[in-house]
C-alpha cells in the first residue's frame, strides 16, 4: 500500500529512509494525477520492502510541495539517502516509473 506522505511526516518516511523513496505530487483535482495514482499504487506492493513507494497531496501538504519546487503535478521524485536523484513530470506508463525506481536501487 502507498505510504501518505504529509509536511509532518515527510523527513521521517521519506528524508530518513534507508530505501529509494519514490514520492508522488498530486492533488484530487488534477486529471492525470488520477491515472497516476493506481499506478503508483501498484508500485507501492511490488517494491514493498525494497522501496517506499507514496503519495504527497500537495494542497493538504503546500510546505513539502514549495520546498522541493513541485509547479506540476503529477510529478514524481525518486529520492535516495534524503536526496532527489531523478524525477519525472506528467503521466506516463508504469514501466517508466519502474526503470526510475531499479536504477534507485
């Protein structure tokens, strides 16, 4: 299941995490941030263990998404030892963000 990252929770789950972190912008409003979502969804149980796979609503969550400059969404980072390593802006096919998430790994 995909972990809700949230400005509270973020440097804990996301910051300290010794596993790529791979964290979804997106807010309830935008179109292709729901055909994201499942995906990103199954991303989360089959890298479960080996990745921290979540999602990051940038209206509940605006400290987050300004400190890391998120303009578009949906925009994905992939994130390793606390730091962004790759990100990608816009839908795109599952294997896209699954060739980010190996190359993390």
């Amino acid at each position: 299941m995909a972990v809700e990252f949230t400005d509270a929770n973020f440097e804990e789950l996301a910051l300290k995490s010794d596993k790529p972190v791979v964290v979804d912008f997106w807010a309830e409003w935008c179109g292709p941030c729901r055909m994201v979502s499942p995906l990103i969804s199954e991303l989360a149980t089959e890298y479960d263990g080996k990745a921290v796979v979540g999602k990051l609503n940038v209206d509940q969550n605006p400290e987050i998404s300004m400190k890391y400059g998120i303009r578009s969404i949906p925009t994905v980072l992939f994130m390793k030892n606390g730091e962004v390593v790759d990100k990608m802006v816009g839908a795109s096919p599952k294997q896209n963000y699954a060739a980010k998430i190996d190359a993390a790994l």
